[in-house]
C-alpha cells in the first residue's frame, strides 16, 4: 500500500515537471536525489540511548522501544544541513589534531586506548576513527545503561583531559550565544559520566560566517545523578510498555525535530 502510494506520489511529480523549464527540472531531479540517496545509505538505528536524545523522557522511550517514525521528514535541504554540519566537524577535527604540530601543547587522543587506559570495560568501541580519511568521531555502546554515543573526540590540553563537542548553529543563535545551550546540559552530562573526565569543551560553530565561540561545561554532580535516574526511570517504563507522561519541560527545538510527533500526538 505504502509502496503504491509513493509511486503515485512520483508519477505526479514527473508529470508535474513535464512542463517545467529544463534547468528547473533538473534542480527538481537533483533535490529528489538527495533525498532518495540519503534514503538508500540510512542505517537501523540501534534500540538504545543517545546522549543528544535525552531531553525528552517519551523520546528516549520511543527509541529504545523502537517505535515507529514519520516519514518524508528528511528532506534535500535538512539533508543539506546535516552534511554541511558534519562537513564543519571533519574540519575542525582536522585542525585540532594539527594543533600538536604546529607546537601547541594539545593532543588529540586515542579515545579506544583512553578506555583500555582508564578501565571502563562497560564501554565498547563499535567504530573507530579513521584520521587518514578525515573521520575522527569514535562511536561507543555503554554495555550497563545501554547507551550509544559519537565523540567527537578527547583532548589532552595543556596536561589535563578534556573532551571536545563541536555544535553548529545559524548566524541568529550563534551571536546571542554566551554559554553552553542547556539543551545541551544532559549531552554533556552524559559523556562526562560515560568517559569520566570532569570538563566538557563546547565549540559553537556559525554556519554562516564560520565564526566559533568556546565554552566549558563542568556538571555538577547532581547533573551527574540526575543523569543516571534518568536511564533508570526510562527503564522502568520500558519494563512495562507504558508511555511516560507528556513532559512539560522540554526545549521547543526538540519537538520541532522529532520523528516521533505523530506517535506521540496518538498516545
């Protein structure tokens, strides 16, 4: 049914653009093409928690149950948006791993042999960086609180660790922006927890201008608790298939985004 009623949808489009000048058509076939690679090259994602997913308890719920999400959300231009973002990230990492060249006491460190290091056998590495074909991020799973996260990297800077969080965001956000966005607390929180490094460095990135602004965010050990009940009450939930309640808290920019709007409007 669903099949019949997308090619339906792509008949109407085609005969749509019979008419349309020819430059116009191929930026029309172009948009659809980035829509329908981005499609092809998407992977299931896993029934666990994310750290930058955490600012909704039902979110977290609907993950972790694997609950069905909205389709057609992903369109050319938020596709465009997430690249150009991860685009930002490769290149930033890039030059943070050169600062160690260019004679600056900052070290871009192995985040696999930082775990072995420490002993956090709760944390496994899934995939690993590769620096020669500029991939840098370092994606874990925490085995006990069925967490998976990107790092996008740990830092040793002037002698003391630190882990790095790279954030783009428009021209309007950027030059208002003097602290660490608290949407962006329980993120934080959670890396500072799974990796046990105290600070967090948080670089916003202008995605206009390319303008970068630094913040550090330090948890307190509440944040760090909260955190934790956090996974706990979730699991709860989970244990007995019941919806948690709608919250009354959350950051708009968390609804607007999420791929669970119609799941959760029927609960």
């Amino acid at each position: 049914m669903a099949r019949n009623s997308l090619k339906n949808v792509l008949r109407m489009i085609d005969e749509a653009k019979q008419d349309l000048p020819v430059e116009k058509e191929f930026l029309s076939d172009l948009k659809r093409s980035i829509e329908m690679t981005d499609e092809r090259n998407k992977r299931e994602e896993s029934k666990s928690y994310k750290p930058s997913q955490m600012n909704c308890l039902r979110q977290m719920y609907y993950i972790v149950t694997g609950a069905e999400k909205e389709t057609g959300l992903d369109t050319y231009s938020y596709i465009g948006i997430c690249n150009s973002g991860s685009d930002i990230h490769q290149r930033i990492q890039g030059y943070v791993l050169d600062m160690v060249k260019n004679k600056i006491d900052c070290e871009y460190v192995n985040v696999e042999e930082y775990v072995k290091s420490r002993g956090l056998d709760y944390l496994e590495v899934k995939e690993k960086p590769n620096f020669k074909k500029g991939k840098f991020e370092t994606k874990l799973y925490d085995k006990k609180l069925n967490i998976s996260f990107l790092c996008d990297g740990i830092i040793r800077y002037k002698g003391k660790y630190y882990i790095l969080e790279i954030k783009t965001e428009t021209n309007n956000k950027f030059w208002g922006r003097e602290g660490v966005d608290p949407k962006h607390f329980n993120q934080g929180t959670a890396y500072s927890v799974e990796l046990q490094i105290d600070d967090v460095i948080f670089v916003y990135i202008s995605r206009d201008v390319l303008d970068m602004k630094a913040f550090l965010f330090t948890p307190t050990d509440d944040m760090k608790q909260d955190f934790v009940g956090r996974i706990e009450e979730c699991d709860e939930y989970v244990k007995k298939l019941k919806v948690p309640p709608v919250p009354i808290d959350v950051p708009r920019s968390t609804c607007d985004y999420c791929k669970y709007k119609a799941q959760c409007r029927k609960d």
